[in-house]
C-alpha cells in the first residue's frame, strides 16, 4: 500500500516565479491539457457557484477536476471573486487550490491559485488569439486590471505584439495604470473607442449583464476574446462566430453564450471549442467577429498546479509538513 507523504504549502511568490520563468512553456502546457480534455483523459465536472443574498456580486467558487495519467492527480480550486475588494484596495479575487494523490485520495499540497487562475485564463486567452487571430496591429482592452495586465503579458510571449493598444475601463485610473506597464498602450475614451479600433478585443470585465448591445460595434469582424463571458448581448452571440472551451461549462451560470440559449431554446449558435480549432477539425469562416468564450475549466489549474507542485518541491521552496496527518498509519 502506498505510504501517504507529507503535505506541502506553495505560496503566491512560488507559484510567481516557477509561471513566469518561461510563459511560452505555460502556454504549451494549457494547450497539451484541451487537447488532453478533448480526447476524454480528464474529468471536470460542473462548478460549484456558492452566492450571497446579501451580497448578489460576490461569489466563492469550487472547481473540481482530474488528470489522468499514472500516478494521476485530483483536485480541486477554491476561487473567490469579490468585486467590492478593489474599493478596499485588495484584488477582487483570492484563491487556493488542494492536491490529491490519485492512488489514495490524501490531499498532498495546498496551492496559492489566484495567480494560478489569473495564469491559466490570460494563457489560454494567448492560445485562443494564436489560433483565431494569428497577428493583430490593434489590440482593445475593455477592462484594466489584473486579468488584462496578464493577457497583455502573454499576447507579447506568444508573438502578438501590437502597433496600438487601447485601454478602457470604468476606473479611468486604472486604465492609466496598465498604459504604463504596456507597450504601445493608450486610454481609450470609450468602450465603444476600444472595440471599434481594434483587430483583436478583450473583455476582461467584472460585468453581471450585457452592456454591449451595438453590433455595429463588430461591424469590423475582430477577434473577440470574451474573457468576462456577460458582456455581449444574446444578439450579438447570435451574429457572431462562436467558439468555446467546453460546451457544456460554458452555456451556464447565465454567460452571454447561455443567455442566446435561453434566448433561442437552442444551441446552434456554438459553432467549435477552441480544440477544434487547434486540431483543425474547424477554421472560422471569416464572414462575422469570432467570439471566444472560455468558461475556465478546472482542469487547467490542476496541470498547472501540478507542475508549480513538483518543482517547487526539487527547488526546495515549497514548505513542507511532515506531520500534516499526524498519527497516521500506512498498514491500517
């Protein structure tokens, strides 16, 4: 019988420093783990929303998943997003994400994730642009903060380098923030300014409901990565090229995608997932704007959790607890 090990902790810095040593390689990896999801070797169940009556904005979300493979590993990430944070001064989101042994089931580490998540959603947003997109000379961001500051670096790391960005949010401040970190980067006055301007569009939000309605604004046909997933209307989805990462995930939790659902009774509207389009098996017409919605599959957190996990532990930097589960015995 396997003898359960110790259980160690990786903090925010850890993870940090083992992500950002090589983005490009992060990005390989989340393409490996759709493709890897595509061909059935995972397991992602739907997500757990836990929601406030008080507090309708805030949410605490659990993603659990597994990687097949031998040994294998599960796990599951605990993600919180509290909008009311940002006035507080603290990130809207904070999470961490829990291990398990596959053999066993004993959990094996705890993980630091909001960096994680903020990884895994800005790489597989590179992905989607890499694959749909290909290049671009604008580059639109509707929302400033943290979860476009990281899209921003990967853009860069995957070879899609702008001769323009335009930055809008609702906090012009923030805006003028992320404008100094990012080359070539400028504030645009509207949302409208950054969407009609721009060959490639992030929507990197914390909106609830649709506040683009105006299709015209996608008149252009750019690729739109709709990170935030609320902010288009059900019309504009039904215009649009629509590909997703899990079809299933996705049409849920009221996202624009789900509300064109509700809207039609119907899902003809979703049109590929993006390991479609990675293995060919789909290339968007070019007729209409290409709309990337990922609901954020759990899965990705995991592989790259797992990976933080194994060489925070051969550099010696993640913090162990051998007696984590004191009083254990392996024969019993």
């Amino acid at each position: 019988m396997p003898v359960v090990t110790a259980f160690s902790v990786v903090s925010a810095d850890t993870v940090r420093a083992i992500l950002d040593a090589d983005l490009p390689g992060v990005v390989d990896l989340v393409e490996r783990t759709y493709l890897r999801h595509d061909a059935g070797g995972t397991v992602n169940p739907p997500s757990y929303f836990l929601r406030f009556p008080d507090d309708p904005a805030a949410r605490i979300i659990a993603l659990p998943a597994a990687l097949d493979g031998e040994p294998g590993v599960a796990g599951l990430k605990w993600i919180s997003s509290f909008p009311d944070n940002l006035d507080r001064g603290l990130p809207r989101a904070s999470a961490v994400l829990v291990l398990n042994d596959r053999r066993t089931g004993f959990p094996t580490a705890c993980v630091e994730a909001s960096v994680i998540s903020a990884t895994r959603t800005a790489a597989s947003a590179a992905l989607a642009a890499r694959a749909l997109a290909g290049s671009a000379r604008r580059v639109g961001f509707v929302g400033a903060g943290l979860i476009a500051a990281r899209i921003a670096e990967f853009l860069a790391a995957v070879g899609i380098p702008a001769e323009r960005v335009l930055l809008h949010d609702h906090n012009p401040d923030r805006a003028a923030r992320l404008a100094e970190r990012v080359d070539r980067a400028e504030v645009a006055r509207t949302a409208e300014e950054a969407v009609r301007e721009s060959d490639l569009v992030v929507f990197a939000t914390t909106a609830g409901t649709p506040h683009v309605t105006d299709a015209d604004w996608l008149a252009h046909r750019p690729v739109v990565l709709h990170i935030s997933l609320r902010d288009l209307s059900p019309q504009i989805v039904l215009g649009a090229t629509n590909v997703v990462d899990d079809v299933e995930h996705c049409l849920q939790a009221n996202t624009s995608p789900h509300l064109a659902e509700q809207l039609t009774g119907n899902r003809d509207h979703v049109h590929a997932t993006l390991a479609d389009v990675l293995t060919g098996r789909f290339t968007p017409p070019g007729d209409r704007p290409v709309v990337f919605s990922p609901f954020g599959l759990g899965v990705l957190d995991l592989a790259l959790a797992e990976v933080v996990h194994g060489r925070a532990l051969a550099e010696g930097t993640a913090t162990v607890i051998p007696s984590f589960f004191s009083g254990l015995h392996p024969d019993r």
